[in-house]
C-alpha cells in the first residue's frame, strides 16, 4: 500500500451543535453544517470556485428515499457544478465518506474537496431507530441477524468480554462515566451532563449486561470537512491537519463466521492498514476518537486498535488511562455516548473534533498534545462486518 | 481537472445474463459474475492476492437491507481482509461505482481493484419497482417528485421533445426498434426479439407519450470490471482497456430548478467533464452505450452528449446514423431497452459491453472500430439529477 502522507490536508471543518433537531430538516442542517465549514476556512475560501467535487455520506432508509444520490446536497450548497457521490458504509458511513474525498484528493483529480455527512435519527423513533438497527428495516439483512437489536448484537460481545476477559457491568459503566464527563466539556455533544457508575448500573436493562446508559443516544447532527492537496493547504490555513493514513478493515458479518466474540476483526484490519499507510506506532498518537455505540465496544477498540493487549483495556480504563487528563485520552468530544451518533455525521464529527484538537481550539476539552498525532475510528454495518480508520496529524 | 489518461487500466470483465432471476439470489448472482470476472483475466490473476480493495454498487432498498456495506461482498467473494465500499448514485450507481476503484487506482493507493453491480429487480415487482421509481419508496424525496413514477417523470420530458423540437411517438419507437435489434444479437441480453415501430405504437399506454415498448424492462442481473494500474495491465492481459476520462455531472432534483425539459444538465456536465478529462473530442468515439431507460431519454442523450446539436438527434436516429452498422452505433449490447436495467449493474455491464466491442470480441453485434474509443454514460437518480460518463480505449 502506497503511504498517502503528505498528499492530503483538511483546511476546514463544520458542524452542528448534536441532539434533538426536530425543528431542522436535513436540508436545513446539511446548509448550516456547510456554511459552518466554509466559515472555518482561515483565509477564505470561495466555496463555487475552489471546490470541485463533494461526497455525502447519509445512511438513507431514515432520509424517507433509497435513491438519495448526490443531486440533494448539490441543490443544498447551491452548487450543481460539481460530482457529489452518496457513501453507505454503515456506521462507519462518515468516515469512509470522507476516505473517498481523501482518494479524490491524492488521485490527483481535485484539488479540493468537501466530505459531509448528515443523518435525522429522530424522526422515526419506531422499528427504524438506532436501538432497532439490526432488524429487518436497517441495520442488516434480516437472514443474518435474526431480527436481532443492536443492543442485542452487541451483548453477544459484552458477555464474552465478560466471561472470557473478566470485565464486569463496573468496567462498561466506566466508560460511559468518562464520556459523559468530556461531554459536559463539549459544547457540540447531545448530551452534557456527568453519569456515575451507580447511575449506569441503575438505569433500565436493554439487553443484558447492557443497561440504557451503556447505549448511545439516537441523535440528528451534519458535520463537514473541506480536504486539500497538502502542497495547496497553506494558501487557506496557516495551521492544516494532515491526514496520514485511512484504511477501511472488514469481516463478515454472519455471526456463525466470527472466528471469536471479544475481538473485532474489522477494526483490527483498519487499524493495522492505517498504521501501515502512516506509518507510524501505536505510542505515537495523542489521542482517539472511537466508535463507542455502546460502551463495551470501546473497551474493545482500546484492544483492537491495539493501544493495549486483549484483555488490558478494561484495567487501563479503570486506572484512569483513556481520561481526558490521562496518558491516552479517549473521547475528548464525549464520544458517541454522550456527543451522540447522527450515523453519517458521526465519523465526520470525530475528524472535526481531531482538527479542533490538533490546532489546540478545543476549548475546556483540551487534551495535551505531545507528537500532534490523532486517531479517528469507526466499526458497525451488518453484524459489525466494517471499519474505518483515519489517522491526522498536525505535521505533514 | 487532471487527466487520468495513461494511469488506470480494465483487465477483465464479468457478467451474467440479464434477466428474470428468481432462481437466484443476489448472494448467486454476486458470486458467478465475480467468478466469470476473475476467469475473464487472459493471464490469469489471484484474486485473493492481488486484488487489494473493491467497490460494490446496489441501490439497496430491493435489496432488502438499509446499511448494506462493502461486508456482504467480502463474503461473496471469499475475501474480508480488503478494504470495500457501497456506492449508491441512484441510475447511474454502477459507473459511479467503477469511477471510485479508477480513483483508488488512480490515488496510488491500489494497483488492482474489483467494481462489481448487483441488483435484483424482480422479486418486488410492487410499490418498489422500477417502474414506481419516483415514489416515496425509492428514487426520490416525496417532495421532489409528488409520488410521480418515472415514466411519468420522464414523459414531462417527452412531451416537451415533442412540443419544441418535432419529435413524435414514432422518433422515440425507432428507439426501441434498433435496440431490440441489437439485443438479440447480444447473448447477455434479456429482451431477444425484435420489434417494429408498429409494435411499440400499439403497445399500452403507461404515460402518455410513452408505451410499454418505450420504457426499460425490470431486470435482475450483476457485472464486475477488474481496474488495474496501466503500467501493470500486461502483466494481466496483452489487450487492456484503458480509462481516459470519467465524470460525474449533477443537476437539480427539483423539477421546479430545472432550466427546461429537453436537456439533461447532468448528462451535458458528466460528458463535459469525461471528454475534458480524456483530452479527445466528440467525433474520435467510434460507439457508445448510453442510458435509454426510456426511448425519448436516449435520443437527448445523442445531443446532451454532444454528438449532435439539440433537435438533430430525431432526425439522425431515423435516418439509421446509430444502427449497429451506422456510422455511430449506440447500444451495441442492446441498451437498457433490451439488455436490461438492473440499476447499479447497468453502468458496469455497459463497460463490459465496450471492454468486448473495444478489444473486438463481441461476435455477432461487433462494431466497426476506427479510433479505437468507447463513450459509456447513465443518467438518473431524484429527478435525473445525477449523470455520469466514462471514456475507455484500447489505446493508453
């Protein structure tokens, strides 16, 4: 695999403030996002002139169409002169959105480009929502799952974890501790306010060892990226983040093809591919934003990712190792748990996040940066068969 | 816009015959094209080796699933250890698809990669059929199309042809007629008989101005491409197909932003950008498959396209200037009106179809070749918002 280093930047980034957003349609919150991420742009951009290609990543089913084709966000950003193709890759949907804009870049067929991501979870809180995922609606397809929830897919690995490395409900109920916490610090999460572990282990069971607050929340959000030939990125910003490597890593997802329950696979292919292409180690990176729809699978990605040995993550989170003080903090946005989990938006959100971090504009959330080194990562479709990676960095 | 030409190369090519499959799954369908495809490598290849990342296309709500990623074609292919996405671009998902392994190609991030298009069109012949595309349930935002089907869409179209350039009912059958020729030359195709005019004319009603015998059939079908490197293709095959130009052209979903109703913006900006890209101009294409998802729809398409002015495509298509042994065939295989439509397969078989005619192997139905150059275009999505034109060659 040929290292993308120093080809690719992101120059700007945009959001939406996570949560609730009945009152916006997805027209609505693609523009804001949009104008949010065009504002950001430290020198100026002139969004019709410089931008020559966009991707849109959005999940679909909940969009109420099947064929949601790029046209939607050209008539949204007021530009039909450009290509825009529509991603799906499940969960991981904004992060691979954005590993196409970072293809089209290093391609060398555009100079600059947008990757945005938007998702309304809200609206139909019924058999489609984000607890249903899995069924038949969404989620997979029905001959693999069963029928099965989300939370229901997902409690085959907690109770593995569980039985075979010795993790408890205390272990998983940490990790919402901590996120909620930096969520309090995020002023673009969903949910800002501290749980404790007694709250968690409090709350109503979804599906055993997972309580409600192990769950993510359902949430509408956008989030926007403008990616950059990294020779060109100094003429919009004086402070690029540069994307060293991204790689999407996949298993099957039959369960009866899992070769165990305490490992993800997908995420073990797209961590090593993405440290191969920016070829750099594990201790390199400051910090990481993860795919924690529920709680247990971030101790799992502390593993996978290979921050630690199978088996080490549980322990390292209870010493206070991934807290946003600590050595390696994990979440500073609040995570999925408490920044919320827009499908489409979320990988994209996480990369925002990665670009505040790095430029040091996060504000309370801060985390102390030693290399400038940030990892971005993603893990879902049908029977978790999906992952992305991308790893940034504040140094070409 | 820089040029790809020289740098990305199709070295194979698979597909099964179009058609009524309900003897299939898409599981089956996935399965032997990809088979056909890897067999299809003059020199052989393996897979499992040297194919280092893949794209599928689907439109995915007949597919029965909603987050249908790259995972289920991991495990079709029997290979989860690369990197696969699922792209959707409504009608033309199957090239778009194609245009981001030429991408991932030509980023220097993977020598060799796999484009296959899968769909099954059969099994829901109700509310989700193609011929209800344009209804809330797939092919637009209810608020764009108001429930309208796409016969109905496209016979707003048809009408205005007729109004403002003196086409007829009879332009549009002449259509039919050439491409049912054509069709039943072609051992890939679903429809194998051929019409006349009269046929058409007398054939039911479905939206005035367009008869059963204007519209596309519904098909089940799969087609995959093999893209390599353009300095490695020999070490593939002694004959590769080279990608000089590819484009994705958008325009309004809205049928209010439409600038008029007898030209598509998407397909004018998709063969702009390819043609620009390949650096070759109109009359160096010795034939072309385009997307007559309707007959009215292809005859725009000869003057969006730009191989003639607006209002000469009537006349010139009666005058036998596109028959098969014309000086400009379009629709070899037989189009979208006899080889079939399964959407996200339609664009891939399309460059099976120029892959065959370009390296002189399409038997029955071979074209006379002078330069050497095959134009492949779709056209579709919300409101025909979203086009996109691939330019292939047997020279580099």
């Amino acid at each position: 695999m040929e290292s993308i280093r120093g080809k690719v930047a992101i120059i700007g980034v945009g959001m939406i403030p996570f949560g609730e957003h009945f009152e916006k349609s997805m027209e609505d919150m693609a523009q804001e996002t949009y104008i949010n991420c065009i504002k950001s742009v430290d020198k100026g951009i002139e969004p019709k002139k410089d931008i020559k290609a966009a991707w849109l990543g959005n999940l679909g089913r909940l969009f109420g169409a099947g064929a949601m084709s790029g046209s939607w966000l050209a008539t949204q950003i007021g530009n039909t002169g450009i290509p825009i193709t529509r991603i799906e890759s499940g969960c991981p949907t904004g992060s691979d959105t954005l590993r196409h804009a970072i293809f089209g870049v290093a391609s060398g067929m555009y100079d600059v480009v947008l990757a945005l991501g938007a998702e309304k979870m809200r609206e139909k809180p019924g058999t489609e929502s984000l607890i249903a995922l899995g069924t038949i609606g969404l989620g997979g397809h029905p001959s693999w799952t069963w029928g099965s929830t989300a939370p229901a897919m997902q409690a085959v690995y907690a109770t593995r974890q569980m039985y075979e490395l010795g993790y408890t409900m205390e272990t998983f109920a940490r990790v919402a501790v901590k996120n909620h916490h930096n969520g309090k610090l995020c002023p673009f999460a969903h949910y800002r306010y501290e749980v404790t572990i007694e709250d968690v282990l409090r709350s109503p069971m979804v599906c055993w060892p997972l309580h409600l607050l192990d769950c993510c929340p359902q949430t509408d959000g956008a989030a926007a990226v403008i990616v950059c030939r990294a020779d060109l990125a100094k003429n919009y910003t004086d402070k690029p983040v540069y994307v060293l490597g991204t790689h999407v890593g996949l298993d099957h997802s039959f369960y009866w093809d899992k070769h165990n329950f305490i490992e993800m696979l997908a995420t073990v292919r797209a961590a090593n591919g993405a440290f191969d292409m920016a070829g750099i180690k594990r201790e390199e990176v400051d910090f990481a934003e993860v795919h924690d729809c529920f709680t247990n699978t971030e101790v799992m990605n502390y593993e996978d990712i290979g921050f630690c040995k199978k088996g080490e993550g549980g322990p390292r989170l209870m010493e206070g190792y991934f807290d946003i003080d600590g050595p390696l903090p994990i979440q500073p946005s609040g995570g999925l748990k408490a920044h919320g989990h827009p499908i489409a938006a979320t990988g994209i959100s996480q990369i925002c996040e990665c670009f505040w971090q790095l430029r040091e504009e996060a504000g309370d959330r801060q985390v102390k940066l030693k290399n400038g080194i940030a990892l971005q990562h993603n893990v879902g479709g049908a029977g978790f068969g999906v992952s992305c990676v991308t790893i940034t960095s504040r140094n070409p």
